[in-house]
C-alpha cells in the first residue's frame, strides 16, 4: 500500500473470524456457507482494499503514529455515535469477521526504511537529550533554591543569634546594676520575709495543736458517752432480762403451787395442817391429862405466874 506522499508500506495482519449461522435445519442457509470457493482469499482481498483505500489519503508520518486506530476504522467503519464497529459481514456467506491486529509494519523501499529508522532513532536521541536536558535544568534549580534557602537560613540564623547576644549582654547589665545596688536591700527584705515566715509558721502549728487538742478531746468526749450509752444499754437489757426471767420463775413457781393444790385438794392441805395439834388433843384427852408444860430445861420458868394461870385455867373450867 502506498501512503499519500506515495510511501510504499508492507503490512501484515491477523483475523479473527467466523460463520454466523441463525438455524442449523436450514439446508439453504447452510449451503450458503460454501457458495464462495475461496472465501479466505476474497475477504483478505476485500479487506486489503479498504485499507490501501483509506491509507492513500493519510500521510505516512499519521499512518505511522495512528496505524491501528486507522486500519480498524477502515475495516470495519464507524457507527452514528462515530465509534468503530465491533465486525464486518460478509453477506456472500454470512462471514463474520470480528477483530484484526497488526503484527509488522514495514517500509518496501530501502531507502524509506533507512529514513525512517534513522528518524526513528533521531526522535529517541532527542527525546533522550530532552528528558536529559530538562532533568539537569531540574536538578540546577533545585540545587539553586537550596543553596538560596541555606544561605537565607543562615542570615536569618546569624540575625537570631546576634538578637540574643544582644538580649544576654542588656540582661548582664542589668544584672550587674541589680547586684551592685541591690544587694543589702535584698538581704533585709530576704529577712524580714523569714521572719514574717517564720511568725506565720508558728501561729499556723500553734492553730494546727490547738484543733488537734480539740479534735482529740472531743474524739475521747464522744468515746465515754458512747460507752456510757453501752453501759447503760447493756444494764438495762441485763436487768429487763433478770426480771423478766424472775417473772417467769415466780409464774412457774405459781402454776406449780396451783398444780399442787389442785391435785391434793382443799381438804386434804386442811387435814395435812391441822393433823399435828389434832393428834395432840387427842392424845391428851386419852392420857386423861388437862394441862401440861413442856420445856427444853435450859430455860428459865416462872412458876408463880404459870401457877397462877393453872388456877385460873382451873378456876374457870
């Protein structure tokens, strides 16, 4: 093929393609795949035409640059949206072809080819000059900005250090007039502030015993009054109890004696009471005896009055 400035180029491509068939059963549409005897040549045929057609309006340098672009657009043209087809039909025998690729793209003529290898070379040499060229610029101008921002940094340094050096002999100065003027002023005031340090330490320890005086009197106030209130506690729950528990034996003790009464009998505790001196009666009334005095022979008896009180006893009997 030859471009527009009738640059004889040499091209090779690659096909992917298929038979598009819409219903197997059809005898004709299946015969229809054989009706063109060199299929393969007549598609290539055709398809090398569209391209030597497109390719002679195109420059070679364009060609060059845009080959694949140029070459799909030719084969299988542009839709209403003017984006490249996805295939091209063949109708003859419903041939589908559906992707092309270059693999080579030669010059045919010796000379063209040397000029365009050397033009090729000739763009990568100053590409490479270019890249080369703009990398040393870069690298002076960052080199320029940094010794620009040293030597900046270092002014701005050596400003800094002689705004201190400035700052530190002021305050020399001014220590030194301190020092010479001030000295004895600063001993007196140093003294009087530990003095008057001093009298607030001790009122401060003086107030500090005096609550702890408090504190612990009044610790060792509340101490007895809570014991008083146990003491006191305790007695009365002691007592509440000793009374209560005298009650109840005196209850029981009662009960018991009720029990008792109850079992024996009126009567009978009667009896039981009287039985001694009835006994007695009766057994002086057997003797025969009327009166009697019985002793211990240890005390003392007076006669004359008891005789007395026989005779009367008798007398009155």
């Amino acid at each position: 093929m030859e471009s527009s400035e009738h640059g004889r180029l040499s091209l090779r491509l690659s096909y992917n393609w298929h038979f598009e068939i819409n219903n197997r059963n059809d005898e004709k549409e299946v015969t229809q795949l054989f009706s063109v005897p060199d299929f393969i040549g007549d598609f290539c045929k055709a398809v090398a035409a569209k391209i030597r057609g497109t390719v002679a309006g195109i420059s070679f340098d364009d060609f060059h640059k845009n080959s694949a672009k140029i070459i799909r657009t030719s084969v299988f043209g542009l839709d209403e949206n003017k984006h490249v087809k996805k295939r091209l039909v063949f109708p003859q025998n419903n041939l589908v072809l559906t992707s092309i690729d270059i693999q080579s793209v030669e010059p045919v003529d010796q000379r063209t080819r040397d000029a365009l290898q050397k033009s090729v070379q000739l763009a990568i040499e100053i590409t490479t000059n270019s890249q080369e060229a703009q990398a040393k610029h870069l690298a002076s101008r960052t080199e320029q900005e940094a010794k620009g921002h040293l030597e900046r940094q270092k002014i701005a340094d050596e400003a800094e250090a002689e705004k201190e050096r400035r700052n530190l002999l002021q305050l020399q100065a001014l220590s030194a007039a301190v020092e010479s003027t001030g000295q004895s002023r600063a001993e007196a005031q140093s003294r009087a502030e530990a003095a008057k340090i001093e009298g607030e330490s001790a009122v401060s320890q003086a107030t500090l015993r005096a609550k702890a005086a408090k504190i612990e009197s009044d610790t060792e106030l509340l101490r007895l009054i809570q014991a008083r209130e146990l003491e006191l506690n305790y007695s009365k729950v002691t007592s509440d109890l000793e009374i209560e528990k005298t009650k109840r034996l005196a209850d029981i003790e009662i009960e018991e004696f009720k029990q008792h009464v109850s079992a024996i009998g009126p009567e009978t505790i009667k009896a039981i009471a009287t039985s001694g001196p009835d006994n007695q009666v009766k057994l002086l009334q057997a003797l025969g005896i009327k009166s009697t005095l019985i002793t211990d022979g240890r005390s003392p008896i007076n006669l004359f009055n008891t005789a007395v009180d026989l005779v009367g006893a008798s007398t009155s009997s």
